[in-house]
C-alpha cells in the first residue's frame, strides 16, 4: 500500500513537473518577445515622427487584423436535408452528409466529398437509411469515417475505397457520436434516450458497454472526447456528453471504466456542446427561453477538485457568453478552435439563425471580429488547413460556404 501511494505521489510529482517545465517555457518566450516589444518602443521614441508614425501603420497586423475572406460556395443538394460536416486531413477533404442525389433508384443518405486540393466535389458515397447525424474520422487510421444515424446504425466507412466496413446495430436511433482518443480501439454512440454505446472495433458483433444517462432521458445531441493531458487545470480524460437538457462528463478509469460527473448546466434548451482539447474548454449553446430572449454560446472551463476519498470531482466554470439573435428553432452545430494566427488564443464561431450568418468570436476577449453571410440558416461549422492555409467551412441545407484567412 505504501508502495502505491509512493508510485502515486511519483507519478503526481512528474506531472506537476512536466505542467511546470511547459508553464516556464512558454514564460521564456513571452518575456522575450515582451524584450523585443521595448527594444522597438525605445526605438521609436528616439525616432523622428515620420517612422513613428510608419510603425503605427504597421500595428493592425501586429494585433491580428486578419480575417476570413470569402473563397467559394459549393452546392450540396438541390433538394436540401444536408446536416453535418467533417475534414479529413489525410484524405484532404471535406465530407458532407445529405440526402442520395438519385433517392427513387438508390434511397437513403450518405456524405458528399469535397476536396479542398483543388476546391471541387467529388462523388457520393452511400451509407445510411435515414438522416446521418453524427460524423468523425479517425486520427489513427487514414480516411476511416465514423457515422450515427437515425437508421439507429453506427458505420464505419473507408473512404479510399468508398465502402462500408463495419455496421453495428444500436437497436434505437443514433444521434451523435465520436472516437476515443485515448484507446484508438473505442468508439461512442449516443442514442435518442440519453444512453452512450461503448463499441470496441475487435468486437464487430456488438457493444461492450453502456453508460446508462444520469438524470433526463432524452435525445444526446453531442458527444465529444477530451483527452488525458498533462494539464494541471484538468488532467482527466473521457467523454462530454450533451442531451437536450443536461451535460455530462463520463472520466474514462483504469480498465477502460467510465465514472460519470454530471456538469452544472442551465435546466433545458441546450443545442450544442463543443470541445477544444488543448485548452480543455468546452461551449454550451442555449436556444432563447423565457429567461432569455436571444441564442446564447457559454464558454466553460472544465475543472476539478477531489473528494474527502482522494478522487476527483469533474465539473465545469462559465469563462464568458457571446449572444446570437432571437430565433433558433434547428439544432445548430458551433465550433470552437485554435486561431490561425497560432498565438495561443482561441476563437468561437457560432450560427445565427436570425440573420442567415455565422459569428465569428475572440474567446478571450469576447468581441465579435466578423459576421459570414450565408444563405440560409448556418446548421454547421468546420475549421480545417489545407494548401498551408486556414479555412472555415459553414454548411446550409443546401450549400458549403468556404472562407480562408489572409
């Protein structure tokens, strides 16, 4: 027991050490960059003015002036019912699902790919029964695309060849889903009553377990994976489940065990809930209600703090709110990520049902930067790099929008 609680401390001594090592680092860099900073300041007040007044020209893009400008529109579907969207990074292309293009000779629905090499569309590739409402490829193996739908299937499909190489039969309908990323053998599925299928890809006859919902049974419209990290703010990893009126985080144990924490939620009237896994923020968007009269996204921080026992106790602090319009009457999806500009800051996008546009948000600061006009309500957001470059992607019923920032 000694032995344990010695490995234990060892192990909680290295961790801290490794957050503060990295911690130090990056207060290195910054203090040189803050050195450079003076040394121009004391450049410029010996200066005459006119050099002055050239290095204040030059600030705008010191302070990161630069925006996504709008590249290219691809239409989808004719007939609307498009949904979500995914990027593969290896296969360099977005994937879009929608209605089958042919539905009296081939029924159903499958995901249209668009490849962003050299910004065309390619074919569709059919998968499911009904409305797919869940997309993710794996980080592991290349082109292998991960799909929910409310054909109550999970599918695995690869899209090198364009083929469906696993079915699992979820017995209800499937509304979300998302791979593991600490056990590359794991997958997620989130049903229409609030439970979580745990699925291990040797087993192709049929899940391992199930995480049973902890309060309201209702429909779990996201589900996302954050990562163990050496991060003293929230080391934990697992699974962030979001239901229509309830979010919890289920911590993946020793033994590939979940142990749920249900997270401090408004009652009702969630949509959408986001990860970004290096900062270990998650954004909880909220239709308006009668508390409420416009479309909020609520950036949460994820943190812990452990009970008398020595275990932790996973919850969540709100950082900052950006508000919508008045109306939202679809399930949005937002996106929160990594700014371009690789800084370190992040940012917010979010659709705006009221004005047919998507609100693209500084999460530190809380200031809106821009507003992206689309045609119809924007259902979702995807950032993605390609051609050493960084684009946005927002989906209609219809159309992908492409932005790319410069």
């Amino acid at each position: 027991m000694l032995r344990k609680q010695a490995e234990l401390e060892s192990a909680q001594c290295r961790l801290q050490l490794q957050v503060l090592t990295d911690e130090c680092s990056k207060l290195h860099s910054r203090v040189q960059d803050l050195q450079k900073l003076v040394q121009h300041r004391d450049q410029i007040s010996q200066s005459p003015s006119g050099s002055q007044a050239r290095f204040l020209n030059c600030l705008p893009s010191i302070q990161n002036q630069r925006k996504y400008h709008f590249q290219k529109t691809f239409t989808v579907s004719p007939t609307g019912n498009c949904r979500i969207m995914t990027y593969c990074d290896a296969l360099s292309c977005l994937v879009v699902s929608q209605p089958s293009p042919q539905a009296s000779f081939l029924p159903g629905f499958g995901v249209k790919m668009l490849s962003t090499a050299n910004m065309k569309s390619s074919q569709y590739v059919p998968m499911h029964g009904k409305q797919i409402r869940g997309l993710a490829f794996s980080s592991r193996s290349k082109g292998l695309l991960l799909s929910a739908s409310l054909d109550s299937t999970v599918k695995l499909t690869s899209l090198e060849t364009n083929t469906v190489v696993q079915t699992y039969n979820a017995g209800r309908p499937v509304w979300s889903c998302c791979w593991c990323l600490d056990e590359s053998n794991h997958i997620y599925a989130g049903l229409v009553n609030g439970s979580i299928l745990v699925y291990d890809l040797r087993n192709t006859s049929c899940h391992i377990q199930e995480l049973v919902p902890q309060k309201a049974r209702c429909p779990l419209v996201s589900l996302s994976y954050i990562p163990r990290a050496a991060s003293a703010a929230f080391p934990y990893g697992g699974v962030l489940a979001g239901t229509l009126e309830n979010a919890s985080f289920w911590e993946l144990k020793m033994g590939f065990s979940h142990w749920p924490h249900v997270l401090p939620m408004e009652p009702g009237g969630c949509v959408d809930f986001q990860t970004e896994s290096s900062t270990r923020h998650c954004l909880v968007t909220y239709r308006p209600d009668k508390n409420h009269n416009t479309l909020r996204s609520v950036l949460m921080e994820m943190s812990y703090k452990l009970n008398n026992a020595g275990e932790p106790v996973c919850s969540c602090r709100p950082v900052q709110t950006f508000l919508g319009g008045p109306t939202c009457k679809l399930l949005t999806k937002s996106a929160i990520f990594q700014n371009p500009e690789n800084d370190g800051s992040i940012l917010v996008c979010t659709g705006d049902e009221a004005s047919n546009s998507a609100l693209l948000w500084d999460a530190g600061s809380g200031s809106l930067l821009q507003e992206l006009q689309a045609d119809q309500p924007v259902l979702d957001i995807c950032p993605f790099e390609a051609n050493h470059s960084s684009y946005l992607a927002t989906l209609t019923e219809k159309m992908v929008h492409i932005y790319r920032w410069e």
